[in-house]
C-alpha cells in the first residue's frame, strides 16, 4: 500500500473499530500468540463479497422481540403483505440455519412472529448466492442462524421477553425459549425450545367498501435439537426441529353489498405444524482444507384453515394442506495450487416435493416437483485479484392437477420439464485489507411459491372481496448484477440490477362491490437498486487524528450514528412507475453506569411503486427506542424498549393494475412498550471440548449456517 493510501485507509479503519458493538466476555474469541492476546470483537454489521451479516445476539435494539420485528429494523430490508419480503429490491428466499424453510409466504410471517429475537445469532442477507446455493433462490436468500456457540461442558440460556399495548384494549406478548449446550470427548447435543404468546389488533379499509376490524390471538412451540457423534475423525449429525402455531381471529366487518349495508362477525381458526429431519456425514481428510459431506433432509409441513360465520350453521371456509420435501445432497470442495491462491468446489442434489390442498376436504390441488442439480465452482487468486467462475445445473420436472370450478372439473397444470445452466462470476480487486471493488453476476431461478399456486383462500371471505391461487403460474428467471465498494465491513456503496422475465407479481382489481385479488405472470421487470451505508463516530468531532490512529479505544464506550440510505425502482412493461427513498439512521449513546441507549428511525418515501401498487403513505415510518444494561459479569443483559414510539406505522396503497384504482389501507396496534431478558448461565467445567454451534454446522470457517466463500489472501 501506498503512503498516500494510508491515511484514508487508516480513517476507514477506525469506522470498523468504532462501530464495532460491545462483546461479553463469555463470547469474545481469544488466541494467544507468544504472550500476546488478540481479541476479535463480535461487529453489528459486516459487509462482505456476497452478503451483508447483522448481529441479533448483542443488538438489544434488534433483539428484544420477535424475529420478525427484529428483520423489520434491519436497514434495506422492506416486510409487507403486498411487497412480500425485499432487500435492495430483490425477493428473498428465506433459510434457516443453511436450509430453506419450505413453507408457504402465508405461514413465513407466523412462523417468524413466533420466534423471540434473543433466541437467534445472526443473519445473513447473502446478495450475490453461488453455484453451491440452489438456483431457486431467485435474487437473494435470508439465512437466519439460532443459537450460540457451545463452549463449554453444559450450558444454559434463557431468552425472554413481555411487551404490551394499549390501543383500545391491553394487549399482550410473551416469548420465552432456552438453550442447552452439552460435550464430551465423543459425542454432544444441543436443544434450543420455546414458546409465544401475541395478542394484537388490525383496522382495514377495503376502497370504502368494507371496513373489517380484526382482533387476533397466537400461540406457537418450537424446538430445534441436533446430536454430534464422532466416529473416529469423522462425525455424524443429527438434527430434529419442530414448529406449530395456532391462530384465533375474531373479525367485525361492515360494508355496503349490492346497494344494502351488512354487518357480519366471523371467526377464524387456523393451524400449522412443521417438522423437519436431517442427517449428515462429515468425511475427514488430513487436509483440513477439503470438505466431503453427505445430507439427507425429510421436512413436512401442514396447514388447517377454518371460517365460521356468526347465525350460520355451517363452515364459510374449511382448508387444509400438506407439504412434503425431501433431497439428498453431496458436496466436496479442495484447495487447488493455481494462481496465488485457489480452490475448487462440486456436488449434486435431488429433491422430490409435494403439495396439496383441499376445501371440505376435497382435494382441488396436487402439485409435484423433480429436481436434480449438479454444480461446479472455482475460486482463485492473483495478486489483488479475487475470481470466481462457477455454473449450476438443474434438470426440473413440474406437473399436477388443479380442479377448476368454473369447468367443474381437474385440468393439468402448465408442466415445467426444462434443462437449465445457471452461470455465476464474480471480480473482486482488493485496494487495501477490508477494501474492495467487487463486480457481481449470476443467473437464477424462482418456483411460484405453493401460496400463490393454491386454489384455495386462505384469509378473510367476506361478501366484498375474492382471493384464490393461480395454478398455472409459470416460473421467473432473474439476471442478477451488482457492483459494489466496501471498507472495513461497515462503510459500502453499491449499484444492483435484476432483470426478471415471468416475474408473479400481486394484482387487485374492482368489479362493482367485489375486489378481486390475483396472482399473474409480467413479462418482464427491471428492478434498480442504488444503496449507501456509513457510520459516523462522535469520536471524530473531539478527539485528535493522531489519537485516533492508535486505534485504542473502547468500542464499548463509543457513540455514533449509522447512516444507511437507499433508491429502488421497479419498472414494469405497461405502466410507468416511480422510485422511492429508504432510509434508516440508528444513534447509539453509551449513559453513565454503562447503560446503552440505541434509537432506531426507518423511513420509506410515499408515492413509488411496489409492483403495481402505489403508496400513498410510506410502507416504512416509525421511531423505535432501546435502553439496555448488563448485570452480574454480563451474564444478564436487561432491555426496555418502545417500538413505534408515535403509532405512525401505516399501509395505506392503491392499486393501478385496473381502472378504476382500488384504495386499501391497514392499521396494526403497532406501538408497543415491552421488556426483554438474556441470562447466560455459568459453568465452571474448563476441561470440556469446544465444539461449535451443532443446530447450524454446516459452514466450516465461521458458525453460520450457509457454506462461505474461502477465506483469501488479501495484502496491502
């Protein structure tokens, strides 16, 4: 490196530093080199290459309730009913723990809802995934990773958290979950259970047609265990997760149908159940660089939906569906002597999925899915220069039958038997350590999802509205580019295009008093991304530079704000369409005593266009508010937290997918003030292994879930 390049990269440096979020002891990695300790400091955000990663575990502001509201806060990231789930733009596919859930987007936000945020590690938002990563994961996947890292003989933590509101009535919440950790010389185990409780409360507004008041309450369990035996140097993993949630909705709705006024109360009932299985062997080789795993999964997951209205003797609604997957897989990787550095990587897949659903138990859809996939990636490194050069194949077979009742009979769906090649590179030039220039392309695919095949409705029948799948949705193919500057994980810009062909996209139309709700294929959508993040110490305003280059201070103890903004635009074929504004600013003020208080404001600008929808007030606008502070040697870690400090959260749309436009808008209780608990129990066994977080060992460089890029040689 150049002495004009040292000091702008020495300021970038100390953004890393200052940033960096507080590490109990307990969890702080440690090596000692010759007498000299070297401490890693856990980051509350990293960029990397191919994904951004947040920290949950020392991120009170994140932390304290559910998973969910913990992703909502996340800067770039936009959780709606009508966009779905977007980061910079792209839909995301949603994994746990390196697998995908295999659910259906109406169980995801319940499935997520249920899950306390203290009980989760990280995610990872992985922008540009690689060969290795299915082809159906369309433009990005989320990988949520659960648990801490076993460290010790028997471990325990318990996470927990109660918040209230107050919006017409008392309302409550309650997440419990614990963690246990055990290890011996040949084998260990781990459980991570818990279980939710939510009360809550929604206001709709269907184009002043039908005004639909909602009080809702769920109950979820979890469980996720996983069992470790050596067998010599190899190792077998066994792991069960299990989830079910139960839903009751009382709806007060009143409106005007056929030129008369209604007045109808209905209860909801709903269901969902999901299991999953897997069993991996891990070969061992004396170079530890090479990597040989074999994986069998089973998950299955079953939904049951019920309506009943009152002075009716019968069921509005009875649905039902069941979802089974299943797949083998292989993946080897080695170290090859090529350029400076290289390494090459292959495996295969095949997976079988069905779907089916019913309506008073007459089965109107039966959807099967064959893939089998092979890929190859290669990774090297010339001086500066990182390559990546990799291609997936996959070889799908897609049929069923759906019961059209129009026709009163079952037609075939739309087959999908293609063979396709799924290309991806990537060029990354390394200016210093942590600072690079990377160029991003890869080529994916996404399935529609069983919600928008299924014929069925699924959510509130009233006499003013009609939802239902289309099955015969065909899939999307997505070209993903980006390009991207990054220093010291924290400060980046990037530029990220995807251009969708059959993009399934949501439409609502009016026909007299009914508003239709549909699924269809556009022909093709561009979608623009431009994004910036940086941090801003406070350090920097009082303290010398020449203080600040020893790169000696606390980052417990330091205050700053983080910046991040972002510009989407969604460009359809027929319509013109706008871009819109996100952003977030979050301030983190260290109060005497050590008390930590962190302010949380997300921000998205009205009047752009989310597919063919407008906004008419931001989908994002509220404050969120932490307090924390950590007791008994950091081994408790207390949090009072308000979200949504001045109920300003609000859906308020309109449709342009039809003339004329259909205005819909919703209000969830979302101002709520709550507590949220962390407490780690001490072992004194100090002649235990270490061995890493079983529920998500998968990656060998790192406790995430998702397999990483090798880690390369980068000089100055």
């Amino acid at each position: 490196m150049t002495l004009k390049l040292f000091p702008a990269v020495a300021a970038l440096f100390f953004f890393q530093i200052s940033f960096s979020q507080e590490k109990s002891s307990s969890e702080t990695k440690e090596k000692n080199i010759e007498g000299v300790t070297i401490t890693k400091v856990k980051k509350a955000i990293e960029q990397k290459a191919d994904r951004t990663i947040f920290d949950f575990s020392e991120q009170p502001n994140l932390n304290s309730g559910s998973v969910m509201e913990g992703i909502k806060k996340l800067p770039g990231l936009i959780a709606s009913d009508v966009a779905g789930m977007l980061y910079q733009g792209k839909q995301l596919a949603v994994f746990m723990d390196g697998r995908p859930l295999n659910i259906s987007s109406n169980e995801l936000n319940s499935f997520l809802e249920g899950m306390p945020a203290n009980s989760i590690e990280k995610i990872e938002i992985i922008t540009q995934p690689g060969a290795e990563f299915p082809a159906t994961s369309g433009g990005a996947i989320m990988n949520i990773v659960t648990s801490k890292t076993a460290k010790n003989y028997l471990t325990a933590t318990y996470a927990g958290n109660y918040t209230f509101t107050n919006e017409e009535k008392w309302r409550n919440r309650t997440n419990n979950s614990i963690t246990l950790n055990a290890r011996n010389k040949y084998f260990g185990w781990q459980i991570n259970a818990g279980q939710n409780y939510r009360e809550s409360l929604m206001d709709s507004n269907q184009d002043q047609l039908a005004f639909i008041n909602s009080d809702r309450i769920n109950r979820g369990i979890f469980a996720k265990t996983a069992v470790t035996i050596d067998l010599g140097i190899d190792r077998l993993l066994l792991n069960y997760d299990f989830y079910k949630n139960d839903s009751d909705v009382y709806n007060l709705s009143s409106g005007r149908f056929g030129g008369n006024s209604y007045v109808q109360n209905s209860f909801l009932d709903s269901e969902n159940y999901r299991n999953e299985a897997v069993v991996t062997y891990q070969k061992k080789f004396s170079d530890k660089a090479k990597k040989l795993d074999f994986k069998a999964s089973y998950s299955q997951a079953d939904s049951q939906f019920n309506q009943q209205n009152e002075n009716v003797s019968l069921d509005v609604l009875d649905n039902s569906s069941v979802m089974k997957v299943s797949n083998f897989r292989v993946d080897y990787s080695q170290p090859l002597k090529i350029l400076d550095d290289g390494k090459v990587s292959f495996g295969g897949l095949y997976e079988k999925q069905n779907f089916n659903t019913a309506s008073f138990k007459f089965t109107n859809l039966d959807y099967q899915k064959l893939n089998a996939a092979v890929y190859l990636e290669f990774q090297a490194t010339l001086k500066k220069v990182d390559f990546i050069l990799g291609t997936r194949a996959e070889d799908y077979d897609i049929s069923g039958t759906a019961f059209n009742y129009s026709k009163n009979r079952y037609e075939d769906l739309i087959e999908f038997k293609k063979f396709k090649f799924f290309p991806n590179a990537s060029v990354q030039y390394n200016f210093a350590k942590q600072v690079y220039f990377a160029l991003n392309y890869n080529k994916k695919i996404s399935l529609p999802s069983v919600s928008v095949l299924n014929p069925n409705n699924t959510t509130f029948e009233g006499p003013n509205s009609q939802s239902a799948g289309n099955p015969n949705l065909e899939p999307t193919i997505f070209d993903n580019y980006e390009a991207k500057l990054s220093a010291v994980d924290y400060v980046f810009i990037g530029y990220n295009l995807s251009v969708a062909k059959n993009q399934v996209v949501q439409k609502i139309s009016r026909v007299g008093d009914v508003i239709i709700n549909s699924q269809d294929n556009v022909s093709q959508l561009k979608i623009h991304n431009f994004n910036v993040g940086f941090p801003i110490p406070f350090a920097i305003f009082n303290t010398p530079m020449k203080e600040l280059l020893k790169f000696n201070m606390n980052p417990d103890k330091l205050n700053f704000v983080y910046i991040y903004s972002a510009y989407q635009l969604h460009q359809l074929p027929d319509i013109s369409t706008k871009g819109f504004w996100v952003f977030n600013f979050m301030a983190q003020l260290i109060l005497p005593k050590d008390i930590k208080f962190v302010a949380n404001f997300n921000y998205l600008t009205s009047k752009g266009n989310y597919y063919y929808f407008v906004a008419d007030q931001p989908f994002s606008n509220s404050l969120n508010l932490t307090i924390s502070k950590k007791f008994m040697s950091d081994r408790l870690n207390v949090s009072l937290f308000a979200d949504d400090v001045f109920n300003t959260q609000e859906t308020a749309l309109h449709s342009v997918s039809s003339v004329p436009n259909v205005y819909l808008r919703s209000k969830n209780d979302s101002r709520k003030f709550g507590i949220s608990l962390n407490y780690k129990i001490p072992t004194k066994n100090k002649n235990a292994k270490i061995d890493p977080n079983l529920l998500n060992k998968e990656k060998k460089d790192d406790s995430s879930g998702v397999p990483a890029k090798p880690k390369k040689k980068r000089g100055f």
